[in-house]
C-alpha cells in the first residue's frame, strides 16, 4: 500500500480517537495511535483489499466528523462563567442597638451621711428625749441642751439635725398653756414668742387652738 494512503489513514484514526475521548490527545498518544494505525491497515490491505476500501471509507467519515470540536459542531454547549456571589455589607447609617440608654446607665451611690462625734450623738438623743415629752422652739431646745451641759455648738447641731415642725411644735405649746391657764390671743402669741417661737410660728399655733 503507498505511503500517502498510510498517513492519512493514520491521521482519520487519530481523528477518530479524539472523537471518542472529546479532546486533543497528547503527542506520544498520537503517535502510538499513528503506528497502531499504519499496522492494521497494512494487515486487512493484505487480506482483503474491499473490506479496507471499506474501512477507509468508513474511516474518512468518523475522521471528518470527530475533527470538529464540540463547539464548531453545535452539539456542546459553552461552559456558564459563575455568577459572582452578592457579598452582603453593613449599612453604615444603621444605628446599632447595644448602646446602653441614660436610664440603663449606673446611678451613683448616694453620699453617705457624715459620722457624728460621740458628743454630737449624745446631744441628737437627748433632743429626741425632751421632744417625747414636751413641746420646744428651735431656740429653747438649743437652751435646754446648753443647760445640760452640752456645747452650744454640739446642741445647735442636734436640734438642726432632727427633723422638728416648728409649726406643730407652737401648736401644742400653746395647746399646753392654755390646759392650765386662760390666754388672750395676744397674750398667748407674746407667751409663745417669748419661749422662742417666731412672730409667724406664734401665730399658727394660736390659731391653731381657735384663738
């Protein structure tokens, strides 16, 4: 058989072959496929020239056909580009909601009151002690804790530091006297303001008794 007809027989074969395998063989792969080819078609020339007529013609075919690729053909269909994933971003303009309001912030503690001297102490009792049984103005509680002994200071401090209504207090005085003596209205506002009460202590208590 001519040389010519060998090469183009092995070139369909190799055609052939990546028809079947659906992509371009390596070179060594072609040429085995080659020599293969030149072997086979040596041996059926030999022993009937129709059927290699045959099997050449067949052979042109499927090499012409397995020649065009897949996209040439129309039968593959091109590879999709991935579609690029929409990456999520913060809004800047979005307030976030972990920020701790005025009123879930912490209160400070409140002042803790001053400790008092062991004489103020004695002054602030013994002021309760003369207000469970009698009625007093600021200034003649302060009298009568100066009268016992206690500093002026200590005894201004513990009357300032019970919490007395003035005007409740000339209410029973007045009340007091009058349990046991006849007043005027004056009278009773002049004996009120002399124990230490102000003009309008003195007055709120006398009317206070229906004076």
């Amino acid at each position: 058989m001519n040389s010519p007809i060998r090469i183009v027989l092995s070139l369909i074969t190799v055609g052939i072959s990546e028809f079947f395998f659906a992509t371009p063989l390596p070179v060594n792969a072609r040429i085995i496929m080659g020599i293969f080819s030149l072997g086979l078609s040596e041996l059926a020339y030999r022993k009937n020239k129709k059927l290699f007529v045959a099997g050449l013609a067949l052979f042109a075919i499927l090499g012409f056909v397995g020649g065009k690729s897949p996209a040439q053909s129309g039968g593959g269909t091109a590879a999709s580009s991935p579609t690029p994933t929409a990456i999520a971003t913060e809004d800047p303009t979005t307030a976030p909601t972990d920020i701790p309001t005025q009123s879930a912030l912490p209160t400070p503690p409140p002042s803790q009151a001053p400790s008092l001297t062991v004489s103020q102490e004695n002054a602030v009792r013994k002021g309760f002690d003369y207000l469970d049984y009698s009625s007093f103005s600021r200034k003649s509680l302060i009298d009568q804790l100066v009268y016992e002994g206690y500093s002026k200071a200590d005894a201004t401090f513990a009357v300032d530091y019970i919490d007395v209504d003035w005007m409740e207090q000339a209410a029973l005085k007045a009340q007091s006297y009058l349990d046991y003596s006849p007043f005027s209205r004056q009278g009773l506002i002049d004996q009120l303001i002399y124990e230490g009460f102000t003009q309008k202590e003195a007055v709120y208590g006398v009317n206070q008794v229906g004076l």
